[in-house]
C-alpha cells in the first residue's frame, strides 16, 4: 500500500489559520483536490479537518465528493460521521480499508496531527506539498510538533496558477535526517 501524504501549504508550511480558516488558499485549490481524489478514489483525513472544512464550507465540502471509501480517523471510540463517510481508529485500520476496495493507494490530506502519526509509523511513501506564495506567521503546521526528522529527495515539480507550485517528494525510509 503506497501513502501519498498532500497538501496545500504556505511558503512557512501552515495548511491553516490558527482558527481553522484558510481564507488565503485559492478556490483552484479545491478542484486540484478533486482531480487527486478521481485519480486514487479515496482520502484518510482526521476529525478536526472534516469538522473545520464541514463548518468552514457548509455548501461546498467533502460530501460533495462522490467516491467510497472517505475515512475520517479519530481516537474518539463514540464518534459518528455521516453514512458516506467510515470513521477508523488508526492509520493501520484505514489502510486495510482501502485495500479491502482494491486500491493500492492512499490519499492523506491531514491534518498535522495524522500526518506525523502517519510518518512517525513510517507509513508515508510520497508527499505532495502545493505551496502558495503566502506566508502565515501563526496558524495549524501540516506536521504537527513531533519527534521527526525524515529526508525527501524530490521527484518533480510543476509551476500552478496564481503564482503557486506542486512539488513531489518520495520519502527516504532508510535515511533519517
């Protein structure tokens, strides 16, 4: 199972305002998302990243797309999402999940807390950061503060709209920073 962690950054790495907001990304932004999800017909993302985009988008969000499995992960045994989404425990549930539809790999979208629990298990294969020429000096990281140090060699890169530009990592599984 390959894991492709992607993100839409700023130039210092936040995905976010420290409320959540993420007023300074582009609406393009959203249909490169789409794009990435047809292509791999799945994405992982936490609990705070559902309920921020859900509330942020109340018209436009992630049950808009039409594709199964959509899994949220928590570590909150009572929560309940609804019926197109399956809500999972750990990385490792939602892996069996997207296998169990045949698929060989997953898309994880965050937040920073998943992200550095997906890489401190060394389940990442690639990371794909969109970098918006904006810089946050406070606001949600797409690492969050942990113990990792992990080293990328980039894989390619290509120059988007509106200034901003896609660059792909494999991860180095076997050398650590």
């Amino acid at each position: 199972m390959k894991v492709i962690l992607s993100m839409a950054v700023s130039l210092n790495g936040m995905v976010a305002r420290e409320d959540g907001q993420e007023d300074w990304l582009p609406s393009e932004g959203w249909d490169e998302f789409l794009v990435d999800v047809e292509k791999f017909r799945n994405f992982v993302m936490g609990r705070e990243t559902y309920e921020l985009v859900q509330a942020l988008y109340p018209d436009h969000n992630f049950d808009d797309v039409s594709i199964d499995p959509k899994i949220i992960i928590t570590r909150n045994g009572h929560y309940s999402a609804p019926e197109t989404y399956k809500v999972v425990h750990t990385p490792q549930e939602a892996l069996t999940l997207i296998e169990d539809k045949g698929l060989d790999t997953a898309l994880l979208i965050g937040g920073g807390k998943l992200n550095s629990e997906f890489l401190k298990q060394g389940l990442v294969d690639q990371i794909w950061l969109t970098y918006t020429p904006h810089i946050l000096g406070k606001g949600r990281p797409f690492i969050a503060p942990e113990d990792i140090d992990i080293q990328l060699t980039l894989m390619e890169h290509e120059q988007l709209s509106l200034g901003r530009l896609r660059a792909k990592y494999s991860v180095n599984k076997d050398i650590h920073g």
